[in-house]
C-alpha cells in the first residue's frame, strides 16, 4: 500500500486489475465495452481538462466549489492536490486514438463528525457529452475498488444533494447507504441559494 499522491504526476497510469476485487474487474471491462477506460494519477495538462470540464453547468449546478475554488487552475489545483487526494480520470478513445476527458473524480482521506467511522471521502462527475450513458455506476465502483488496491483505502463516505436524483440513484445502486443528512442552503450554478438537504452516506 502506498500513501495517498499530493502532488502532480508525470505520466497517468491504468488501474491494477488484477489486484482489484470482482466487481472492480467487472465495471473496468464494462467500460471497455462502451469505449471507456479509467486511468489513475493527475498531470499539469490534465488538470486544465477538469478545469474546463468543472465550468459546465450541470456541474457548477452541484460542484460550484470545483470551478470556484478546487480547480480554476494549475496552481489551484497543486493545492487541493497538497491535500493528499488521489485522482482519477475517465477517458474515452476517440477514433482517432485520442484520449478525451470524459470524467473525473477523487478519494482521499477526510473525516466528518456526522460520519463517525468514516475515512475515505468520494467524488465523482461525468461530463455533459458522456452523460446519461450509463457510466458512472462502473467508473465509481472501478474507482473505489482501485482505491483499495492502491491505497487501501475503506470506509467510503460522500456527500451530495437530495435534488441531485442521478447521482442519489447512482450511490444507491452502488451499496452507498444513508446516514445523516442536514436541510441547508445550496449555492445554485448562478449564485443564488435554495433549500435543499444535504444527504451524508457511507459504503463499506
Ligand atoms: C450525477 C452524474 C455523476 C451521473 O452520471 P451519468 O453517467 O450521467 O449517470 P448514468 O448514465 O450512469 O446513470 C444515471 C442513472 O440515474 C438515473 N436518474 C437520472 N436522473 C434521475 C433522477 N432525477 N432521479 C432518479 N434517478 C435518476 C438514470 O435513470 C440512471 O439509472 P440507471 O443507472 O439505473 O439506468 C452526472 O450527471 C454528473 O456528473 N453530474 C454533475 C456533477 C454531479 O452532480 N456530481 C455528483 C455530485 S455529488
């Protein structure tokens, strides 16, 4: 096991299958067979992609931090790195044999009061042209699995918004169960604030 990257990296790597659990292995080749891989690791020119890819709308929407502060641009971005968060990239193969940022998302260690037992905290976001195909249930499950394989990382949690149903859905459909959740404000894409609840999830 290794300990979490926190800082950029000169090459993107493949995710060790074989070191991963069953359905880690599955959700790599389901992937596959949509033209999609999960790589592991961040570069300087990778994170302009995020960048980019953080300031559309359905993601501003529910990640406003993400173009807001996490990612506006490199130097920004080696921060949040500094913070040991190791990433990873959802690529689709273009027929040209270009790779394009098609997703991205995060673990790293980070705990929360409302999470007693909680170690590992989870992202996740599909870009806008990739959406509604299908892939973020087995990029997540490739992602936490690669987590463990790596870093040995457990005891998943998340947060995200009850209005946000997609992504409720998906964290249901992929074992993340309820815990606590908290009404709050949420700063819309266009800045203002509407009510909504924040819901807290774990998954073992
Ligand atoms: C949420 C998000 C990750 C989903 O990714 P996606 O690749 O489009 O999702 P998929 O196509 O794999 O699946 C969507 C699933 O949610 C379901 N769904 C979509 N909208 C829904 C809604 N409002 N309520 C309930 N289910 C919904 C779909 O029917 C589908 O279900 P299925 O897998 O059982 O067929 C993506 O839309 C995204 O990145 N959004 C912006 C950033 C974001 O919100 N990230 C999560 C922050 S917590």
């Amino acid at each position: 096991m290794i300990p979490f990257p926190d800082s950029y990296d000169n090459e993107l790597r493949p995710l060790p299958a074989e070191q991963m659990s069953e359905d880690g292995r599955e959700a790599i080749e389901s992937l596959k067979t949509k033209g999609y891989e999960v790589q592991t690791g961040l570069t300087p020119e990778y994170a302009d992609a995020i960048a980019a890819m953080a300031l559309e709308p359905s993601i501003k929407e529910y990640c406003p931090n993400d173009s807001g502060s996490r990612f506006i641009n490199r130097q920004t971005t080696a921060e949040w790195l500094s913070k040991k968060r190791a990433t990873f990239l959802l690529l689709h193969k273009s027929d040209n044999g270009q790779l394009e940022l098609a997703g991205y998302g995060w673990v790293g260690a980070k705990q929360n009061p409302l999470i007693p037992g909680g170690e590992t905290t989870f992202s996740l976001r599909v870009s806008e042209n990739h959406q509604g195909k299908g892939l973020a249930s087995p990029f997540s499950v490739s992602m936490l699995a690669a987590a463990t394989a790596i870093y040995g990382a457990k005891h998943m949690w998340l947060e995200t918004w009850e209005s946000n149903g997609g992504a409720v859905h998906i964290y249901h459909k992929i074992g993340f169960q309820d815990v606590a959740s908290k009404q709050e404000e949420r700063p819309t894409a266009t800045g203002q604030m509407v009510a909504d609840t924040r819901l807290f999830m774990t998954r073992e």
